[in-house]
C-alpha cells in the first residue's frame, strides 16, 4: 500500500483471538454468557468463588477471590504450550487482602509476611503458575487510566513483533469491599477471563486489526467488559 506520494504504509498487524474461558459468579454455562453479552443478565455482585477442587486445600485455604479466579480461568483454558508467556492484567489488584493489611496496621501496628505475600499486585498470576505448574514465565501489569488496550497490546506485542507465536492474556478484578463505599467504580462485579492469542488462525478464532494507537482501538479494546461481551458472541467456552 502506498500513500498517493508514493510513500510505503506499514501495514497493521492481524492477530487472532483463539480460545477463551471466563468466570464469574452465577455464570455457569455458556449460554449464561450469551444472556450477558446480549445485555440480558447481569453478573451478581457477591464474593463468591471457584471452588478450585483441583488443588490441595491448603493451598486454597487463603486465597482471596481474584486469586482463585485468576487460577481457575487459566487451568480451564489449558493446556497451552509450554514455552507460551502470560500477561496477567488487572485495574485493582488484591484490593481485598490490601484492606485487610491496612485493618491490620492500624489496629495492631503489626504485618504478618504471610498476609503481605497475598496482598501484592503479582500474587494471582504467581500462586496460578505453582498450582499449575506454569514455567514460560509471566508478565503482570497495571494500566494507567483503566486502559485495557494498553495490557492488550503488552500482550500481544511478541506476536506482533514475530518473537512469539503465541500468548495469553489474563484478565480479572474482584469485587470491591463495602468499606469502599462511594469510591467503587460502577462496573464492580467480579470477572475474569483468559484468552489465547496467535499468529495464526485456527477454527473459530477471531481476526484482529490491532491499531497504533488507543483512540483507534475500536469498541471491542475498549474495556474487558467489551472484549468478552465480542468473545461471547462469535466464540465457544
């Protein structure tokens, strides 16, 4: 392609969006999924969380409801190769367990490492590569200003840089605590998915134009809550 001064214009980057898995609490099938991507149902506000029977229960005995939700979407989307990183992103983090250690500082001026440990921003994805013996190594990110094209776009740069052939991107928040009050954002249900992202397309898969820039992503990289509303309608779980 070339401009009309005869100058060459890159050409942006497809990728494919292959499988998904997604959890939230009361969404147990696929066509629960649907309801809610047609804007039929909505996902409870609750603190429920997977059971994760797949692993010891001392294991899970601890672990918040991002974490546990972090960990089922990936097991139910494996297996995944072995040398395929995973970008883990997500608005709020452990804001659970970091309430629990501020509780913890002003009523006993004290922290436990154990209770610090689960608290940081990394603790999901990390406690989700032991239960699954996850060894490609991950990335967890923060984006700035809610913006999930920016940790879309971290995780699908080896692809578009021809590095990797593929990756998957995580994406989960959990419910704000009560205490919170005023400051809980709108969008506040509990929600988690993983997608596979590839070079290549395979049956099912959905093509993606990734633009240069975030004002040009489109609505389907517009919030997570956009991106699985598009994965619900034209996949399969």
């Amino acid at each position: 392609m070339n401009n009309s001064d005869g100058s060459a214009v890159k050409q942006r980057k497809q990728i494919f969006l292959a499988r998904f898995t997604a959890w939230a609490p009361g969404m147990d099938t696929a066509e629960n999924w649907k309801e809610w991507a047609l804007g039929q149902r909505k996902i409870p506000h609750t603190q429920e969380s997977p059971e994760l029977e797949f692993t010891e229960p001392l294991f899970r005995r601890r672990l918040s409801q991002l974490s546990r939700m972090t960990i089922k979407v990936i097991h139910d989307l494996l297996p995944i190769p072995e040398d395929c990183p995973i970008v883990f992103l997500s608005f709020r983090g452990e804001i659970a367990q970091q309430l629990k250690i501020n509780k913890m500082l002003i009523e006993q001026n004290a922290l436990l490492p154990a209770a610090f440990s689960l608290s940081v921003f990394n603790a999901p994805i990390a406690l989700a590569a032991i239960a699954l013996n996850l060894t490609a190594g991950y990335t967890a990110i923060f984006p700035s200003a809610r913006c999930f094209y920016t940790g879309f776009q971290i995780a699908a740069a080896p692809i578009i840089s021809e590095r990797g052939k593929k990756t998957v991107l995580v994406y989960a928040d959990e419910l704000v605590p009560a205490e919170y009050d005023r400051l809980r954002p709108a969008e506040n249900e509990p929600l988690a998915f993983a997608v596979i992202l590839s070079a290549q397309s395979c049956p099912r898969a959905l093509a993606l134009q990734l633009p240069g820039n975030p004002s040009a992503a489109g609505a389907i990289l517009e919030s997570p809550r956009a991106f699985l509303r598009r994965l619900c309608l034209h996949g399969e779980f």
